[in-house]
C-alpha cells in the first residue's frame, strides 16, 4: 500500500475538487505531467508529486479507433493489482479510458519505470468496494464527483498482472 498523502497534499487535493478548478486543470495536466515523465525517465508525474497519490502511464487500445492510446491515470495499489476510479471529474459521461479498457481489457501500464502487462475488469461487489474506500481514503473528492456525477454510478477498474 502507497503513503499517505501529507497535509500539504491533503489541502491542495481539497482545492483542486473544486467544479471550477477541475474545469481549468483537466486540460493542462496531462501535458504537464507528461513533460515531468519524460525529464524523470518515467519515474515521476507532477501532479502525483504534488498531491501524493500514485500516478500510472497506462496504454490502452481505443475502442472504436484500435490505435494505442497513452494516459496518465491516478490508481490505487493492493497486491500487485490497480484499481483505478473512472470518475472522469464527476462529469456525466465515463471517461474514454474506461470505454477502451471494456473493450480491449489488455493493457501496458508504466509506474515508476517499469513497464508491465495488465488485463482490467470492471469490479463489483467488495472488490469495488474495497478499492473505492480506498481511494475515497486518499482523495475526498471522489466522493463530490459520484455525487457530481449523478445518475451515473462511478466505475472501478482493477488491473491484474498478467503472468
């Protein structure tokens, strides 16, 4: 299990669940966090750093196009498995991610420097559970998006390693 995040961390995740702040932050971070992973050699996102949750470089296949799709994605770890919240900031549609990982569960998953195989599944039950406490732990703000988000129930997807 990953570190807590520190008080600082904690303030500034309470910041950024802001509606408005999401608004402005959603299109520049995946750039910034990209810049970050290329200077660190893949070891590092910016906004992982900043706000102390764990950030993955995950490589899907797009499910209507079939070409690779790259993304940095904030997941949450538990025996080698990552679950990771398809929260899409509490908007009212699931974000491409999830639509790909349906339909092409296969996926490459890059997290501090290491380049593994994955196969996701949508959980349900206490697994989804677990993972949602999880993150929900971590980060407040999945909370205010499920709320967000309504109708929509949030999804989690579980990476397990494939052997």
């Amino acid at each position: 299990m990953q570190s807590r995040p520190n008080l600082l961390q904690r303030g500034l995740l309470l910041f950024f669940m802001q509606k408005p702040v999401t608004a402005v932050i959603t299109p520049i971070l995946h750039k910034v966090d990209g810049f970050f992973w290329k200077l660190s050699g893949g070891r590092l996102f910016f906004s992982s750093w900043l706000i102390g949750i764990p950030a993955f470089r995950i490589i899907t296949t797009g499910a209507k196009s079939g070409e690779a799709r790259i993304l940095i994605i904030y997941g949450f770890t538990e025996g080698g498995r990552i679950g990771l919240i398809a929260s899409n900031f509490g908007r009212e549609n699931h974000p491409s991610w999830y639509y790909n990982l349906k339909a092409n569960p296969k996926c490459q998953v890059e997290w501090q420097g290491v380049m593994r195989e994955y196969v996701a599944h949508e959980s349900e039950g206490e697994e989804r559970e677990k993972f949602w406490n999880m993150a929900v732990s971590y980060y407040k703000g999945y909370k205010f998006y499920a709320i967000r988000a309504t109708p929509r129930r949030i999804p989690v997807m579980v990476l397990e390693p494939l052997k």
